[in-house]
C-alpha cells in the first residue's frame, strides 16, 4: 500500500488513530482518579477504546496498574493496527492477532475516508468497529455497575 502513494498521507491516518486511542484510554484515569477522591459520577461510555478504558479503570484500584495495562495492551493494539508501516508481510501469528485488533479496522476506515485506499473495505472496518463498541460500551457499563466506592 505504501508503495502506491505518498507515506504522509499513509500516516495521516495512523497519528489520526494513535491519537484517538490514547486520548480514550486515558479517559479510565481520569475514573481512577474520581474512585481515589471520592468524586466517581456516571460517565458516558461513548466509543470504542473510551469504552475500553472505562471497563479497565473501573477493574483497577491504583495508578500504577493502569500504567502497566497502558504499556502491555495499548502499545501492541497501536503497533499492529498498520497505524505506522504496511502490514503485509507479517508471520501467521501476527495476521491473526491484527485482524483481532479493532484499532486495525480504525486506522483502515480512516484511510478509506481520506485517501480512498483500504484493505478490508469501508462496510466491514465500520461493522467491526461497531461491533467491538458494542461488546466493550456493554462490558465497560458492567464493570462500572460493580465499582465499590
């Protein structure tokens, strides 16, 4: 794909989606922070990885948890979504766990969005991404419902 166009506009969409993703995924500290201080009011589980993050924030008691979850599943979701590079080439295993990976179909609508290129199709990158939104809104109420304050 990278050979076919111009790399900023490959990435354009990969910095897009990093920052969609780490700005979600720290919205969980910020129920950290209300569960710590006593401040914890209903939040609004709205997209995909703000969902993830709820679900995760309302698991975890401190900071330093939240930290090591950020480092072992941010960073791989990130890495393998195509955000950065072509994922072409990659072993069997790694395949497998890209098309695992919601933020790959992110990153791929993005790009169908705004340079008209993608690798899975726009229909199915916009049902996955709903689908993963769904499953995650309804895990992250869930794990909300049972916070002990």
């Amino acid at each position: 794909m990278s050979s076919n166009g111009n790399y900023l506009q490959f990435m354009a969409p990969g910095v897009i989606a990093m920052t969609v993703l780490f700005a979600s995924m720290f919205s969980g500290i910020g129920l950290l922070w209300d569960r710590q201080f006593g401040f914890l009011k209903e939040t609004l589980v709205a997209i995909v990885f703000a969902a993830a993050g709820t679900a995760i924030g309302s698991t975890l008691k401190d900071m330093q948890g939240f930290q090591m979850v950020m480092n072992f599943l941010v960073l791989p979701l990130f890495f393998l979504s195509g955000a950065l590079y072509p994922l072409d080439n990659l072993p069997k295993a790694l395949v497998v766990l890209r098309h695992i990976d919601p933020m790959t179909y992110g990153v791929d609508g993005m790009r169908a969005f705004l340079i008209n290129r993608t690798h899975f199709g726009a229909t199915v990158d916009a049902l996955v991404l709903v689908g993963a939104g769904a499953a995650l809104t309804v895990v992250g109420a869930w794990r909300f419902s049972k916070i002990e304050v």
